[in-house]
C-alpha cells in the first residue's frame, strides 16, 4: 500500500501507468480508500493493516444494534447504519407460508410477545425439536406472515432496556434488503448485509428449506456476485455448499461456533447443539466445531467459503484463576465465579493460518456489558476490540456498534494508521 502513495508525487504520465499496474497486480486495494468504511487501506501514516485486504476490519451491526433495541428490527438496523456500522446481520428463518424473517430462533418465546397473545395460545408446542434440543414455545413455521405482523418484537437479554419491547415489528428479508439498498443510496457509501440461513436442516426437513429463497431474493437484487455488498453465513456446510453449487457467487462464510469455556482448563467445551453443526449431527459426521479451525478444516472451508465467522475464544482464549485447592478463584469478589473472573491468554495463530489460507476472519460477539468482559479488560469494551484489532481480524460482529467504531478509529490511529 506504500506503493501508492509514493505515485502521488510521480509525474501524471507515469501516475496512470503506475496505478493501473498497481490496480492489476494488488485488485483488492482500491485508490480511493475503502468503499465500505471510506477510510484509506493505508491509513495516513501509510502502513498497510493486517487484515486480509489491508483495509480497515468491517464493523458488523449483529443483529442491528441490538444491545441498544430489540433485535432484528428495521429500528435495531437503522441504528446501527446510523452509528456507523457498514454492515447489517440478519439471521433468516420461515414462516409457514414460506416466507423469510429475520428472527435468531424458530422459537418466537424470549424475542417477541406471543406468550401474551390468547389467540395463539393454542400454537404452542412444547418439548418440540430443534437441532436436537427440546423446547417448549410458539414455532414461526406454525404461522402466517400476517400472523406474526401482528406480534411485538422484544429485547431478549433481560438486564438490557425494555423499554421499546413491543413497539416494533419482526421483520422480512426483502424488507431488510430495501433498507440496505435505500441507507446506501441516501448516505453514500455501502451498507453490506450479512444473511444468515438459520437452523437450515431443520427447515428443509419441515418443507420450508431456506436456500432457494434467499439466492433468489438476492439475485432480484443485482447482488449475486462476489463483489456485491453482501456476506452469506452459515453454521451448516451443506447449507453454503448447497447455495455455491446453485449458482450463489457472493462471499460466503462458514460460522464456528461452541458450547462455553472451561475456566479451569481454558478450553473451549462442546455440549449439543453447540458441538458440532446440526447437518454433520445428522449425517453422523462426529467432528466438532473444533475440526474447522485446524489446518485441515482451513483447507476444506477454503473449498466454499471466503471467510470464517469464529467466537472470540478461538483467538483470544481465557481461563480461570485456580486457588491452591484446585477450585476457581472469585478475583473479583462478587461471589460468583464467571467471565469477569477469567484474563485472556496468548492468542491463538487462527487468524494467521486463515490469512494464509486466503480466508478473512471475522469474530463474534462484541458486547458492552461488565459481565461480558474478561478481567484482563478492565471493564473497557475497547480494550477487547483493540486486542482483536491488533491481532488482525478483518471485522467484528458487535451489538454496540458505536463502541466498535470508536475502537476502530483508535485502532486506525495507533502506530500512524
Ligand atoms: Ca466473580
């Protein structure tokens, strides 16, 4: 990226030979800074970044701001554009009548208020199978998009603000993708979304399969090429390899996810349906998640996908404080042994090995709250997005998007960046 700079003071001749050299050998680097973030890739002091494309790590609104409001919103969306996030992240599921909403589970229990509705209350099912775990609720697949309309959305972390529970409606794809395309004509600059195909297995075996839809939705878009603004995620191989094998050409991205962390050990735990992706449950494939991140499971991931979306743990591990009788120490003294307990330990070489497999990195979840943080934090959520910064991610899903971006502009300041 240096290489560019030293153009500017070239004379104009030789400016245009050089730049379209550069352009053809270096095509992820573009002249004018980066669309998504309108930062330079080379910052001001010049010094490439060391993420994947040398440009600024992507800050990635998860589910919308939803630390802020609830989830999955047009609201929770618009806040996030609005403080600055580059990308909005649905996750997808289906109504009975086939329709795409965003909504993080089938089970609309903890994120809307069906549970007061009496005209539903014949709909709900209980110890119902999802992915392999039992639960008691109301199933979006058991209603009409007219039905679920009627429904309030609501926040379904209960130590964040209820205030707006309620007030807002479940959303659809096509109505998720207007906003994108409407915020990036308005502000002039990229709004990337970040589709999920949400327990897809699951959803092709009760008839609604999930693919087909958002391929078609997002080539009715103009979106079906890997330079479009889009990212498409799954934790199910067979649903991303599906998707490239019909013809999907955006960025895709495999998702690695785990059960907890053991803090005596430091490892990470795998318990269902956090072991293993539920189409390798079914296929009676016996890996874990864990077999993604080993160079093997690099290598296979590069055959589909562009990019792994991992937990933080699998970079930045941490672990428990053990006391001389082999039990967990209570460091911080609130009677309770937890994350705020742990400090992190020496970052893995994820992100390296990826790097040099070609697949970007992206990580989740960021998030603002005390409890959320690592003792090592000091009770400073920029503190953790500047360790990942600095350890080369290319974009983090975050809940507080205006935190994330404020990180970033340290980040990018540091060191002449
Ligand atoms: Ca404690």
């Amino acid at each position: 990226m240096r290489y560019l700079l030293n153009v500017c003071i070239a004379p104009p001749l030789l400016v245009c030979v050089l730049a379209l050299t550069l352009v053809s050998v270096f095509p992820k680097v573009g002249l004018a800074g980066d669309p998504a973030t309108g930062i330079s890739a080379a910052g001001r002091g010049g010094k490439s970044l060391s993420t994947l494309d040398g440009k600024p790590p992507l800050v990635i609104g998860h589910r919308g701001a939803s630390g802020y409001l609830p989830e999955h919103t047009l609201e929770a969306y618009q806040l996030a554009i609005d403080q600055g996030a580059e990308v909005i992240e649905p996750d997808f599921i289906s109504t009975r009548d086939g329709v795409l909403i965003a909504r993080h589970d089938p089970n609309l229990a903890t994120s809307t208020d069906v549970a007061s509705r009496p005209e539903f209350a014949d709909r709900r099912r209980v110890d119902w199978p999802v992915d392999g775990e039992k639960q008691t609720g109301w199933f979006a697949h058991d209603f009409t998009l007219a039905e679920i309309k009627t429904l309030g959305a609501v926040i379904t972390d209960p130590e964040r603000p209820q205030e707006n529970n309620g007030k807002f409606r479940v959303v659809t794809m096509q109505e998720i993708f207007d906003l994108a395309k409407t915020q990036s004509a308005k502000l002039g600059r990229a709004i990337y979304v970040y589709p999920e195909t949400k327990n897809p297995t699951y959803h092709r075996d009760l008839g609604l399969p999930l693919e087909d839809k958002l391929i078609a939705a997002l080539s009715a878009e103009g979106w079906n090429s890997r330079s479009a603004p889009v990212f498409v995620q799954s934790f199910e191989p067979s649903s991303l390899k599906e998707m490239r094998r019909k013809g999907l050409k955006t960025r895709m991205v495999q998702l690695v996810d785990g059960d907890d962390i053991d803090l005596k050990t430091g490892k990470i735990t795998y318990a269902i349906p956090f072991d293993r992706p539920y189409d390798w449950c079914k296929s009676g494939d016996d890996r874990l998640f864990a077999d993604m991140v080993t160079p093997s499971g690099l290598a296979e991931i590069g055959t589909y996908a562009d990019g792994i979306g991992v937990w933080k743990p699998y970079i930045v591990p941490l672990k428990g404080r053990m006391g001389r009788a082999g039990q967990l120490v209570d460091v911080n003294g609130d009677g309770k042994v937890d994350l705020r307990d742990a400090a992190t330990q020496p970052p893995t070489a994820l992100v390296a090995q990826a790097h040099k497999r070609g697949l970007f990195v992206h990580v989740f979840t960021f998030r603002n709250e005390q409890r959320r943080l690592a003792s090592s934090y000091m009770g400073d959520p920029q503190a953790e997005y500047l360790q990942f910064f600095r350890l080369g991610v290319d974009g983090v899903f975050t809940e507080f998007p205006d935190t994330a971006v404020t990180a970033r502009s340290v980040y990018l300041r540091e060191d002449g960046h």
